[in-house]
C-alpha cells in the first residue's frame, strides 16, 4: 500500500519483498525461478503430449495426475523435512524437479520401448517427468500462508497477499513470454519446446545451489510438528465453520477449471489453430499462445493490489465471487470464439481477472484461523480441495474426446453452480465485514 490511506502504490509489493531477511529472500528467489520454469513448461506439456501421439484421454489423464500429485505430495514432502531437514529437503526437491524438465527433454529422443511384445509409448516418459518436477512445489504452501497471517492486521490480509502474490506471479509472466520468444524463433513446436525445457533445466539448477549454499534454517522451525494422519484428521474436523461454504464452492469451481485447463494450449493451437499478424510480428498458435498467457498475466498484475485494497471497503466475498465468475466462464467463451487473434487477445486478458480475486480468496481462507494454525488450516483445506479435483481433468479428457464444445460447456456450468453456491452461502471474514 501507499504511504497515504487510502492510495495503492504498485511498487509496495517489490519494496516489501526486498525488506525481507536474507533467508526469506532466498527462498523467495528460489521461488520465483521455480515458478518462471514451470510457466515455461506446464501450460505447454498437453501440446507436447498431443504432438507425440498423446490422444486427448490421455491428457485428460495427465492432467489428473498433476492434480494427485499436488493432492498428495505435501505430507510426504513434510515427512522428508521433518527427518532431514528444510534446507536439506529444499535442495533435495530442487534437484529432483530439476531431473524432472530433463526427463521432459528426453521424450522424443528415447521414442517407443520396446519390452517384449509390449511397447511402451514415449509418451508416457513425460507422466514420470510430472512425478518428479512437481517435487519442490511439495514445501511450504501452508508456511506461506502462515507467515502472512502473523505479519499483517486481519483487516489487512489481502492486502499482505496481493503483495507476495504480485512478486511470484512476475515470473507468471515472463516465463510464457520467454517462452513463446524461444518457440517464435524454432522451425517447430517440439525443437521449440525442448529448447525451452533446457532453460527450465538451467533455472531449477541455478535455483536449487544458491538455496543450499545460501539459505539459513537454523532458526526455522517449518516441518519439526508434523504428526502424520493423525494430524490430518484432527484439523479436517477443526476446520471453522465459515470455511466451509467457501471450499464447496471453491471445489466446484476449480473441479470445472480442471476439466478443461489442460486443454487451453490445444484449444488455441489445434481447435481454433489462431497464430498473430501484426505489430511486426507473425507468430504461430504455439508461440501466440505464450503471448496470451503474458497477456492474462498483465491484467493479473495490475489488478491484484488495486483490487485487494476495493476488498477492504466492499468486503472479500464480493471479489472472491468475482474471481470464480471469471473461472466459471471462461472456458464457454473460449471454445465459442471466433478464430480470430485479438477476439483472444481479449479474452485471456478478461482471464487474468480471475486472479484479482486470489488474494482476497486466500485472505478469506486463513483469516477466521487461530493466529497460530493459519498453516495447518491452509493445508487442510487445500488438501480437500484437490483431493476433490484429482479425477476432473481425466473426465474432461473423455468429454473433450467426444466433443470440445461440450466438455467446455459441461465445464462452465459446473462452475457457475459453483459461483451460486458462493453467493448464496458463503460468508465474510468479520474483519472485513
């Protein structure tokens, strides 16, 4: 915020994050390489997949996988840090996720496998590589949480996440950019994207031996309490009451995101097949698609900490349904659009308003927490959520097989009744009310 009441100042959130302490900083830093390498690299995989033979059940699949996984590997990465510590297990998954972009690579080097009479596709050498580059994504996402809520007023939330978010979702941005850069100067997509995948490789290395040999935990008490599912079933059953309406309808609404989410890339390069011309530029879909992204991610930028400080005069629930609006319709306004490049243009940036309301949404989730469980109620509300999730890009992969415009529109109707739930249900954090 602004020095002034009142006034937001778009520079707070880089101001604050370089006041942090040395060893916040560096994980930070950690952070933002991570984030820049995987935007470089997910949001492309199901083209990856589909260009190597993939059909669209199978990156329905993957994409339930990713969902798994991301339901299921913060405990065990905690387990790991309790027995060997932060910094140890930091460098552990950063050298893990690093492998996991290397094996990305390898996939249409190695080809088909021959194992008998069985031949195992290359595909599937890119589902062992989502095993493994999502492993540093295992550590700290109730810590972040956590630290937020013990730093800044409870009226004050969302402001305090609009600033980290803003700084993490920079690397939102230049990583599709730097992205559709390296594919835009490629004769095609999968020289392109390999091409790609060796940056990711050397950010997650760089990344992951400037936090082992910089990052202090010696004060660090993050991943010394953790009890096992013990502990997990006891904070599912203290979850405060006001979350509840929230994750329902959260649930819904991402369950509808991830139905279709994988299939943004192949909407815009294969369904619609819109590359750009104009500017000076002229661009493929796969390349013009990297743009998109760093479109929606401007809009998201810009709006976060304008937003976040609206929430503390209209309250957080207003801008929460916002966001899941945004959500809940975009994939009908994709698969219904025109192939025409700034029809788009347009709507990705419309997408990008959806993380205007994030954080607000993560304000709402760990204000009504005790000062001192915001990380175990982040964490248990995240893992009903996405344990929710798991299987809703693979029924989308059916869908989008039998008909796209289907499987969009199926999606954005479960949104919407998510969004109604919201709005009939849902209650605000009293610090904003």
């Amino acid at each position: 915020m602004g020095a002034e009441e009142g006034t937001v100042d778009p520079l707070e959130p880089f101001r604050q994050f370089l006041s942090l302490r040395r060893d916040v900083l560096v994980l930070s830093l950690a952070m933002f390489a991570f984030s820049l390498a995987f935007q470089m690299t997910s949001r492309y995989v199901p083209e990856y997949l589909r260009v190597l033979g993939a059909g669209a059940g199978v990156i329905g699949l993957y994409g339930s996988v990713g969902n798994l996984i991301s339901a299921l590997y913060p405990y065990p990465g905690g387990a790991v840090s309790d027995r060997v510590g932060s910094r140890l297990s930091l460098t552990l998954f950063g050298v893990v996720t690093t492998l996991g972009f290397g094996v990305w690579y390898l996939a249409p080097l190695v080809g088909d496998i021959a194992l008998g009479a069985l031949v195992v596709p290359g595909w599937s050498l890119v589902f062992l590589g989502l095993f493994l580059t999502q492993a540093w994504k295992s550590f700290g996402l109730g810590a972040t949480f956590a630290v937020v809520k013990q730093s800044v007023a409870p009226e004050h939330l969302a402001s305090g996440f609009a600033s980290t978010e803003t700084f993490r979702r920079v690397g939102f941005l230049v990583g599709p950019l730097l992205a559709a850069a390296l594919l835009a100067t490629t004769a095609g997509f999968t020289g392109g994207f390999q091409r790609i995948l060796l940056v990711a490789v050397a950010f997650g290395a760089v990344a992951t031996v400037a936090q082992h040999v910089l990052y202090d935990a010696s004060e660090d008490s993050i991943g010394k309490a953790f009890e096992g599912l013990a502990q997990v079933r006891a904070d599912l059953l203290g979850m405060p009451a006001t979350l509840r309406p929230l994750l329902v309808a959260d649930t819904l609404v991402r369950f509808a995101n991830g139905m279709v989410y994988v299939f943004f890339v192949i909407v815009v390069t294969d369904f619609l097949s819109v590359g750009f011309r104009g500017l000076g530029l002229s661009l493929r879909p796969d390349a013009f698609f990297g743009v998109l992204l760093g479109v929606e991610m401007v809009v998201a930028l810009v709006s976060m900490a304008p937003v976040a400080k609206l929430a503390e005069r209209t309250g957080l629930k207003p801008v929460v349904a916002l966001g899941f609006a945004v959500y809940a319709v975009f994939p009908l306004l994709l698969i219904a659009a025109p192939a025409d490049q700034w029809v788009l243009v347009a709507l990705f940036a419309f997408s990008g308003l959806r993380f205007a309301g994030l954080p607000a949404h993560k304000a709402l989730i760990v204000g009504p927490a005790e000062r001192d469980a915001g990380g175990r109620v982040t964490g248990t509300y995240y893992l009903v959520r996405n344990a929710v999730v798991i299987p809703s890009a693979a029924a989308g992969g059916v869908l989008y097989a039998m008909d796209p415009t289907v499987a969009f529109g199926v999606a954005s109707a479960v949104g919407l009744v998510g969004v109604g739930y919201f709005l009939a249900f849902g209650r605000e954090f009293e610090a904003y009310a």
